[in-house]
C-alpha cells in the first residue's frame, strides 16, 4: 500500500473512532442526566389552578400562605390567571398535600395541574424519532438493571 493510503485510512479510523466515542458520551450523559433522583437537592415545580375570580389581594394572600408551608422554595401567583406556580422539596412536602390544604384553609377551589402525557412529550427537547432519542433509548435499554 502506498503512504497517502495508510495515511487516509489512519486519519478515517482516527475520525471515526473519535466521533463513535463522543456519541458513547453523549448517550452516556443524557442518560444519567435524566434519570430521575430525588435527594435533598432535588426541587421541584408544581402548578395550582383556582376555579373561582382571584383579585391581588388573594394573590398576595396565597402567596403567603404557600411560603408558610414547609418546604416550599418560591411562589409565584397570578390573579388573571388564577393560577399559583410553585417550587418545593419533595423530601419534606408533598404538592397534593399543600394544595388539598390551602383549598382547606384558606377556602379556595382548588386543584393541581397535572400535564397529560402528550403535554409532556411535546416538552421534551429529544424528540421521539430522532436520532438521539434512538442512541438514548439503545444504551437506556443496555444498562436498565
């Protein structure tokens, strides 16, 4: 063989071996990046929806209730919306729980929005037919336990 073919069939297995080992990382991050973890780092965002008119001084009211609550990190409350957005510690409070007892003691309807399956996929940034999906679910499908 002559010495510019060894050197493209070198530089070829180089790209290629680089580029294999680069894809292996990035299967390898996007797993462990989604593999759900709930410690005493992890927070979390739940949404309320109040069934009724709120003016700015129930938004004020329940966003000080909400902080009272154990647990909770921030709040934020729209009275035109009439919804509540808030993020918490799910090792020390559960969102069910807050909303049945705000409904409770502050005499709202209220209830938690939970997104549907669609809603949540057509959230995800990795599509299901792409190709990174498809090295996701391969190496997801490899190291399951």
């Amino acid at each position: 063989m002559q010495p510019r073919k060894k050197q493209i069939k070198k530089i070829a297995l180089i790209s290629l071996s680089t580029f294999l080992v680069l894809v292996l990382t990035l299967a390898i991050h996007i797993y462990m990046v989604t593999r759900p973890k709930v410690d005493a780092s992890t927070i979390v965002m739940a949404r309320a929806d109040f069934h009724q008119n709120m003016q700015a001084a129930d938004a004020e009211k329940v966003t000080a209730w909400l902080y009272a609550q154990q647990g909770v990190t921030h709040v934020l409350c729209n009275p035109a919306t009439r919804i509540a957005v808030f993020t918490f510690y799910p090792v020390k409070a559960d969102a069910n729980a807050i909303i049945r007892k705000m409904g409770t003691e502050l005499n709202y309807n209220v209830s938690r929005n939970m997104p549907t399956q669609e809603e949540m996929q057509g959230g995800c940034p990795v599509k299901p037919n792409s190709y990174t999906a498809r090295v996701y679910g391969y190496f997801k499908n490899i190291f399951k336990s």
